[in-house]
C-alpha cells in the first residue's frame, strides 16, 4: 500500500451511553445534509448514515480536488440473530435508506415507508429542519447548527443540556478541525415486529425488542454517529467516522454483526455530470491482516471524465476500531500485556479430545461468568450458557471446537466456532484454528483452492481452569467496566471530569477528584485500547448486474456479512488487479454478543 490513499475510515465503538426518559422521535421528516471538508478529504453526508449521497451534490468522497470523487455510496449494517420460543431463528439486518442501482432501499411492500435506520429529532438546530434556508447537521465550526439543548446531555447535574457547547467526543471543546454529530435509531424498521411483515415460520412472528416499551419496534438500536477531519499532515487524506451503536432494549442479542455496504465510484463528479462518471473499472480487495478493504481504478486513468484532475489514487476503508468480544476469554485483537504469562493457542488445542475423570471444565452463566467443575467417575450433565444440558460421560465423551473440518473436500473451520456457544466447556467461546491460531485464507472458488493468507499468528487465551480472572490482562477488556484496563490514564493530564475540560471555577462531576471518570481521555468509552477487537472477518464483493444485493432481504445480507466470508473478484489474480469493472463490496466485524444497556 505503498501508494497515496484517500482513507474513509471506519471507526466503531462498543461503548454505552445514557438514554434520556422521553419519547424520541426519529423519520424522514428529520433529513439534514451536510458536508466534510476539514482537509483535503471533501465529502457530502445524511444523518440517515450515508456517505456520498445524495447524489446531486458535487462532493462524493472528493480527494484534493472537489471534481475527483472516489465512492457512490458507503452505509451502515447493524444485525443480530434473534432466537424466540417454538424454535424459531431468524437474523434481522438494519440498513440506511441508500440509493442503489437496482433493488434499492429497504422499504415497505408499497414502497412508501422505508424501514431502515431513521434520523432523531433534537440534534440540530430546529430551525434547520423541514426544508430551511440553510440547513445542516450539527458541525462544530458553525454554532448557529447546534440544537439549543443536546437530548443526550440532559441528566447532567452540572450543566443540563449543554445549552451553547459542542456536543464533541472529547468534550466540551472539540480537538479535531471538523467534527459533525448526529443520531440514528431503528424505530422504523417494522419487518420483524408486526406478524403481517414477514412470513417466518409461514405465520410470521411478532417480535419486540424491549418488553418494557411494546411501541418500540426494529432491533431497539441507537446509533451515535460522528464524523472527525484534521488538518495537519498526518491526517489531512483522512475523514474518520466513529460509530456507537447501543442496545436500548430487553433483549440480549448473543450474535450480532456489523458492516458497511460500499458503492465504488473511483471517477464520479458531480453534479449532474454522472455522464461523464467512471464506474466500470474499478477493482477492489482487502487485507485481512491491516483491517483494511480498498478500491482502486484500472488502470488508474480516468480520461474519460473531463472533469478529472491529475493523477488517479485509491479509497480505502479501515477498521480502526472494531466491535469488541469482551466476554470470550480471547484476546482477539492480540494486545495483551508484554509480560503476560497467559497460555498462547496451540494446534493440539483444536484437537478433539476424551473427557477424563478429575479434568476441568468451565461452565458459563448468563453473566458469562463462570464456574469450574472437577469431572466426578460417574457421567454426569453439564450446563453452559445458550446450549442444553450435555451428558458428560468420563472415558466416552469427546469434545472440540473451532477445528478443521471436510466439505465437499475442501478445509473448512467447524460451525462450532460461529455459533456463540463454549462448545468444549473451556471457558472460551467460538475458538477458531483459522483465526486465533494460524491466519489462513483461501479463495475456494479455483481448483485447487488459491492461498490468500498463511500466517501463523497464535493468540492469547485466559485459562478459566486455572487462573481467576484479570482486568489487567488485556483480555476481554472492556469499555464500560469502569476499569483502566490498560493503565493509561493520567492524574496530571486526563482528570478533567466528564465534560472532558478542566474548568476550576466551575468544576464538574469527576474533575480533579484523583481517579478516572467516564467521558475522561484514556479511559472506558475514550480509551480505544480498552475494546478486544475482533477486526475485519468478512468481505463480500458483488456485481450489480450479476448478484445485486437486496436491501430488503435480511437473511441474505446476514450471510454476505457472516464471520469467514471472504471472497475474491475474477479482476483480482496473485492479489493483483488484472481488470476493471462495476463492482461494489461489504464488510463485516462480527460475531459478537450485544447485550441490553450495552
């Protein structure tokens, strides 16, 4: 990657923030507008959370010139696999009302209610709304965009509201040039709630999220969304945009997901001009090892556009921070302490293996704690979280997870490691020889099938048989433990109060009090470090004409999105582009359990 980049890069934290008691409301009556142009990275955006449209406006991921547009569209995926009585499973993705070329928004069977993540009413200034002079998302450089109280900054004791402050992700004074904020939720994604909507089970299913509110409808997901530009030269190709998505409601979500759908336009300038646009010979791919997925032209000259100037670079999409796995006793993100002692994975521990009088096994409760249990010399049954009670027979009962495994004749990793289950009762939970052992990829699509990726990268893992737990670790660190996992936060510089500013004439909740306090730097939902981040696990890459996704059918995207998925497009040979054409992507980062309140 040894080339220029213009970076939109996608930064996702797991943290939980505090819902205000009120009735909020959210719809396509809320649409504002904005655009990014901190740096030399320009860009149209909705706080219906879609970059690069709509598609009128004559910055779409622009790079240093506001003609030389690189993406058509790039939006958000949140799904989760729900589970209900009578053994009924389905998976409901949500998706951002985004144009596409065929099969487009996720709507209605009329076409006329979109049932997709929707814009809440609050975050900017009302006089920007319905259609006014002047409207806009709420953006740091321009005061007169902000609301008069922010909605999420109410239960303040000290300064309800905020009235006349930025909103920022540090605080009260935002330390990027350019900052943007706005809120989504999926109230309006009535699919699964009403039985009329769908036709699971052939009768369709009636599933509300929160059982303490019945009115509340889609999946009970908040979406906090923010866009971050800085000017100096580090990050002056960057646009960074920082998603929190919170589970409002009752329902605990044992695998969730999420991803981003991307339009590639490596050529487009607007408006009005998609004429002279070039879209038919793009390529794309990913690192799994960097994070990162990428879109570059072939072969980089866009004569075609005579609005193009210059030179031809590339649009790439990095996780920065992806969901965390805080409850699976791994240390996904392969960050922990240098002076650890915890075991790294072996290959014989994927091995199937007989069960022993006087072996250990872990059971975990609903609260993924967990328990230890000495194997008695009589078979006995073992309970562990989402799975039935399994009868243990010492010298008989052989357990694995994650291992390799034959279909149709090809390597495979074992469903076991995907299905959110501690399926060999080590206290670990979806192992998996491909990913925490040795970083294996292969394009099952040739015969034989083609290496991608070969790396032996073993990872951390805690031992529950013989350990107690550490926060320390870094292991299953957490970003609402209220704990400095990893010992980063400062008494002289991070001790500013929630606010994020030290104002000693008028101090807030936690300023100076000598220990860390939410919404300080360096610590639970401002310390980045502080997430087990499972990184990019899938990437999807389509045509529109041969395989156009469908925004309204969940299942489908659930399975473009799922953990393992990674496929390679024909313009690619020996991870090179060989060609160009109209093709589009998604990514995934998943799975992981999403709990209520989280």
């Amino acid at each position: 990657m040894k080339k220029k980049i213009l970076s939109l890069l996608i930064l996702l934290s797991a943290c939980g923030a505090l819902m205000v008691g009120q009735t909020v409301k959210s719809g396509r009556q809320y649409y504002l507008t904005a655009v990014h142009n901190g740096n030399r990275v320009m860009t149209i955006f909705g706080n219906y959370g879609v970059i690069g449209q709509p598609s009128t406006s004559s910055v779409r991921g622009s790079w240093k010139y506001p003609t030389n547009g690189y993406i058509g569209d790039v939006s958000l995926f949140a799904g989760a696999e729900i589970q209900m009585p009578g053994n009924i499973t389905f998976h409901s993705v949500v998706s951002c009302p985004v144009q596409r070329p065929t099969k487009n928004t996720d709507t209605d069977p009329s076409g006329n209610d979109y049932w997709t993540f929707m814009p809440q009413d609050g975050y900017a200034s009302s006089s920007r709304i319905n259609g006014q002079k002047n409207q806009s998302i709420a953006m740091n450089i321009d005061p007169e965009s902000w609301p008069k109280a922010w909605p999420d900054k109410l239960t303040d004791a000290n300064d309800p509201g905020w009235p006349g402050k930025w909103n920022g992700y540090f605080g009260k004074r935002s330390s990027a040039d350019q900052e943007s904020y706005f809120v989504m939720d999926d109230n309006n994604d009535f699919r699964y709630n009403f039985a009329a909507n769908n036709s699971i089970n052939s009768t369709g299913v009636s599933f509300k999220p929160d059982t303490n509110d019945l009115t509340r409808n889609g999946l009970g997901l908040v979406v906090r969304v923010r866009g971050l530009q800085w000017a100096q030269t580090l990050a002056q190709d960057n646009i960074f945009w920082l998603y929190e998505i919170e589970n409002t409601g009752t329902t605990t979500y044992n695998r969730a997901i999420f991803g981003m759908l991307v339009g590639t336009y490596v050529g487009v300038s607007g408006p009005g001009s998609d004429r002279y646009a070039e879209y038919d010979d793009d390529w794309s791919f990913y690192d799994a090892n960097q994070n990162i997925t990428y879109t570059g032209d072939y072969p980089r000259d866009n004569s075609r556009n005579p609005f193009w100037v210059g030179p031809v670079g590339m649009v790439g999409y990095a996780i920065l921070e992806s969901p965390g796995n805080p409850f699976d006793g791994i240390d996904n993100d392969n960050d922990v302490n240098s002076s650890s002692t915890l075991p790294k994975f072996l290959s014989t521990d994927f091995d199937s293996a007989t069960v022993k009088v006087n072996d250990k096994l872990v059971s975990i409760k609903d609260d993924f704690s967990r328990v230890v249990v000495t194997v008695p010399a009589t078979p006995f049954k073992m309970k562990t979280r989402g799975r039935d009670s399994v009868l243990i027979i010492p010298g008989t009962t052989k357990l694995c997870e994650g291992n390799v495994i034959k279909v149709s004749g090809k390597d495979v990793i074992s469903p076991s490691a995907y299905d959110g289950v501690d399926n060999d009762f080590d206290g670990l939970i979806d192992e998996n020889y491909y990913l925490h052992y040795k970083q294996y990829k292969v394009d099952n699509s040739t015969t034989p099938p083609r290496e991608l990726i070969n790396i032996l990268r073993p990872v951390h893992y805690f031992d529950y048989k013989t350990r107690t737990y550490d926060p320390y670790s870094m292991i299953d660190e957490r970003r609402d433990d209220g704990i400095d996992n990893d010992k980063d936060w400062s008494l002289l510089f991070d001790d500013t109060g929630k606010d994020g500013i030290f104002d000693p004439l008028n101090p807030d909740q936690g300023e100076r009090d000598g220990v860390p306090t939410e919404g300080e730097r360096n610590f639970d939902s401002r310390d980045v470090d502080e997430s087990d981040q499972i990184g990019l696990t899938s990437f999807y890459y389509f045509t529109n004409s041969a395989e156009p996704i469908d925004l309204r059918d969940d299942e489908d995207i659930w399975k473009r999105m799922q953990p393992g998925t990674f496929s390679v497009p024909t313009s690619i040979v020996d991870n090179k582009p060989v060609a160009g054409e109209d093709g589009d992507f998604v990514y995934g980062s998943g799975f992981f359990p999403l709990l209520p309140k989280k």
